[in-house]
C-alpha cells in the first residue's frame, strides 16, 4: 500500500478528496472500480465512516472522494482501494487531521 498526502480539513468543511493512482498504472490501464474507507487512527469516534460521503468517481488516473465533518482532535486514515482493466489491486491510504472550526 502506498501513502499520500491528505491536509488537515475543518471540522465543518466539506471537500473533495483525490487519490492519484499514476504512478501504479500501465499507459493503457484504466481504473474499473473504486471504494474509499474511512478509519480512526488516533482519537475517538464512534461513526468514522460517516466521512465518506457518497460514492467515489473515477477519471483517468485519479479517483476523487467528497469527504465531510469529522470530530475535532481524530485523526482518521482514508483508503482508497481500486481495480483495474489489466486485473490489479491497488490501494493509496493517507492520513486526515480534523481542525476545530474557526471561531
């Protein structure tokens, strides 16, 4: 499993996340399915799977998940699980810091 850089989000912020596969894939590959979990990684929170926000989407190499709220202080580790046209599996995982919101 490769690592990417995730920046830290406002709790009350909702953004797109990318996973950038390509440095994983053949000129001719292409990405046939994509999911993206959400886990703790340090911290508390009994729902960390209420990050993920709908569905992942693919285009070209990259695979983009909105992601949104969050409990302040956790950490959470997103990974981003793709197959591919030539029969591959391939995971990209990062770490996500959730900042309180500005007052």
């Amino acid at each position: 499993m490769s690592r990417c850089q995730i920046l830290p989000k406002f709790a009350g912020e909702i953004r797109n996340q990318t996973f950038d596969f390509i440095s994983s894939l053949a000129a001719s590959e292409t990405i046939s399915t994509q999911v993206t979990t959400c886990t703790v990684y340090s911290g508390v929170d009994a729902s960390p799977s209420s990050v993920i926000m709908g569905a992942a989407t693919a285009s070209g190499t990259i695979v983009t998940q909105k992601i949104g709220g969050g409990v302040a202080g956790v950490i959470y580790e997103l990974l981003c699980k793709i197959t591919t046209s030539a029969g591959q599996t391939l995971e990209l995982s990062g770490y996500l810091a959730i900042v309180p919101d500005l007052p």
